[in-house]
C-alpha cells in the first residue's frame, strides 16, 4: 500500500475562510436548485482510536425529498409546492458508512442536522447531545430498513436495540459531523431537470443491496466520494468514476473527499470560458450546454465551512487531519486549496459576481467568427466548423454568456 500512497499529502490545519456576506436565505432566493458536496476531516475521539485519514464526503441535494414509503432509504424529487425553496433546509442530505451491509448510504432531511445535529455553537458537545442527536434519528425513521455488517455490532450492549446502537456510531459520520471533523462544503446550482438522474442513480445504489449482494465499502474501490461524485457524473456534469475493478483500472479512479471539494470548486470558478473551441471538445460540457443550457463555470458556485465544534467538547479532539491527494514536491492540490479557502471570489457573493461580470466580458471579448475560429485551427480534424451542430453550439454558447452577463448585472444592482 505504500507504493500506492507515496504521493498523499496531509494538511492539518483547517482554514478560515470569510462567509459569504448575504444571507443563507439570499443565495437560495438566487439559487432554489443545487447540489452541495461537502469533504470532512478525519474523526478522532477522546475515548478510543482515530478514524480514517481520508475523511469523509457528503452530499445535499437542494429540492430532492426523502421516500419515506419505501421502508429503506430512497429520494424522490420533491413535489411541486411540497417544500419552500428559499430555505437551505429544503433538501436531503445523503451519507455513506462503512457499517452498511444492505444499503450504499442513508439520507436525512435538509442539512443542518447533518452539519451540526442542530446542536448550536454555545452548548457543549457532551453525552446528552448525543442522546438528543440519537433521538431524533430514531424518531424519524432514519435508519429503518438498514442493516450493518455483524463486525460492527461485536460491541453492541445485549439490551440496546440494534438501530439505537448504529446510530450512535454514526454520530459526526452520517449526522452531527462537525461534532468531532471540520466540513468544507462547496454549492454547486443545477437546473431542476438535473436532479432526477442523480436520485434515479443514488436510488440504484441502494436497490442494487436489497438481495443477496452486500454492500463493501473500500477506501480505494468503492467509498462515499465514489458514490456522492458518481451521482453529480448521472447528471452529465463529468465523468462517473468506476467502483470494484481491477488495481490497474482502480488506480486511475480514485476518489479522495478534499480533492472532490477542490475539482467542484475549480470546475465553477476557474475554467476558461474564452476557449470556445476547447469547451466544444469536452463532450460533458458541451452537452449540458445544449441539452439543458447549463454550463458549470457559473456564478453562485461558492464554498461554505463550519468548524469542529470546539465550545465545551468532551467527546472529540477537534485537531484534525486532512488528506489531499497531491505530488510532494509541488504540492498543486494544496495551493489550490488554500487559494480556495481564502480568496473572497470562491465564497463571498458580492465577490463572486464581480468576478464573473469580468470572466463573461471577457469571453465575449475574445469571440470570434467561425471562419476566424476554423482558421486558427488548422490541425483540428475532430471538429467540422461547417456542419450545423458546431453553429449550433456556437450560438447557444455565446448567448448563453450574453444571457449570464446580464442577470450577473442585475445581481449586482440588487445587492448595492
């Protein structure tokens, strides 16, 4: 395994970053659909060994519901008028666990209590707010039809019934995580289309478990950045990653929390929009582009973290680490997770739309005619410049910029 990780870096202190300065409420009114990958840090209790270097990752789908017909856990888009959408509550948050036996992940309601329990900064993390915490799982279901591998209920107290136990392991895992881990968590807004594929895949997941196939969770060959980054790739946003095969195909499909957070980051803020003909060769994007008017480098995609609750904590030790997958020697992931972390533009909105008022006007700045764009590309044999699907895509492309650049101005307006 050493040969495997030789290029893993560690970061161990968690960056402050300065929030966005509208309120939750204001970026939902903005953004009434979106997905939110969050990557938390390793998870040390005070009473027994730490937890996996390699974090953990989580995903909220803002306007997906939980089916609590089924008897396990399965989403539904929700209903029209069923939820408010201005609330950042008005979603369903998924978590995968290593304990899961016949289910890939569970799923709550909203996000903060997956965030803090709904524990807040000024009580103390202690045994009764983990009862409380408990509670509240039990009493709404979050756990029914879900079963863990025999391993994990070795410990198990005789007269504790079993979803009580599996919940109190779960606790700052699939719930509660900023009880004992640092969140990192980055919005990425979708069209409302764009959340079927993605709860038609998570569904999948779990149904695949409900026979005789047990679900094995693997750091390297099937964990929950595997399945949170999977379902964002259902949608077409990128490319799926595989789970279950061989080492030399594994190899170049790993899926590491913190590095997701940094690709979703960069993929809203820093792809170029001035190479039309280099987003033309990336079929993903050029597809969401024509198929749903969608491109991911937009406004709006801005992170959000929340520290391990540090007031009166008895149960965790807070000083967690942080594993990013980098080169050593470069340490290009961990620039960029810094940069990402502090530069107001990935979390500030104010920031974040003047930045994309300049990246769109540049865009536009730089168009070209398709003859110009044919010419200066001479060797380009993989694009018919003349066929109508290119001109097709060239003038959803640039209207689709002139259209983000006059709602990115009236955004601004608003908020003078």
């Amino acid at each position: 395994m050493k040969s495997l990780f030789w290029q893993l870096g560690l970061l161990t202190t968690f960056l402050s970053v300065a929030h966005a300065a509208d309120s939750a409420q204001t970026y939902d009114q903005l953004h009434p659909y979106y997905a939110e990958f969050c990557a938390v840090t390793q998870l040390n209790p005070l009473s027994e060994g730490r937890g996996g270097i390699g974090g953990h990752g989580v995903l909220f789908l803002k306007g997906a519901c939980r089916d609590t017909s089924a008897g396990y856990p399965r989403l539904k888009v929700c209903a029209p008028g069923s939820i408010d959408l201005s609330s950042a509550d008005a979603g369903v948050s998924i978590s995968v666990d290593k304990m899961f036996e016949n289910v890939n992940w569970m799923a709550m309601d909203g996000k903060s209590f997956l965030i803090n329990g709904r524990v807040k900064p000024d009580q103390p993390v202690d045994q009764p707010a983990v009862d409380k915490v408990v509670s509240e799982v039990l009493k709404k279901g979050l756990l029914d039809g879900v079963s863990v591998h025999e391993t994990y209920l070795t410990t198990k107290p005789s007269a504790m019934p079993t979803d009580e136990y599996i919940a109190r392991e779960a606790i700052s895992t699939d719930f509660a995580m900023n009880f004992g881990r640092n969140v990192y968590c980055v919005k990425l807004p979708i069209k409302q289309e764009m959340l079927s594929p993605m709860v038609d895949y998570l569904n999948s997941r779990n149904d695949e478990y409900r026979g005789s196939k047990k679900y094995n969770w693997s750091g390297i060959y099937n964990n929950c950045t595997h399945t949170t980054h999977n379902a964002l790739a259902a949608a077409g946003i990128f490319h799926a990653l595989a789970t279950d095969k061989p080492v030399p195909v594994q190899l170049f499909n790993l899926a590491i929390p913190s590095n997701n957070f940094i690709r979703i980051a960069r993929l809203g803020n820093d792809d170029s929009l001035n190479d039309i003909v280099r987003f033309y060769r990336d079929r993903y994007k050029r597809q969401m582009l024509m198929e749903h008017d969608w491109i991911g480098t937009q406004p709006g995609v801005l992170i959000e973290n929340t520290a391990a609750h540090g007031f009166e904590n008895s149960l965790y030790d807070t000083n967690s680490k942080f594993l990013i997958l980098d080169f050593p020697a470069l340490q290009i992931q961990h620039h960029r997770f810094k940069q990402i972390n502090t530069d107001p533009r990935y979390s500030d909105t104010r920031a974040n739309l003047e930045y994309f008022k300049k990246k769109y006007e540049k865009a536009l700045a730089s168009k070209r005619s398709i003859a110009q764009l044919e010419d200066a590309n001479p060797d380009e044999s993989s694009i018919d410049f003349e066929s109508p699907e290119f001109t097709a895509f060239y003038v959803k492309y640039y209207a689709h910029i002139e259209q983000e650049l006059s709602l990115v101005k009236k955004q601004l307006a608003a908020l003078m």
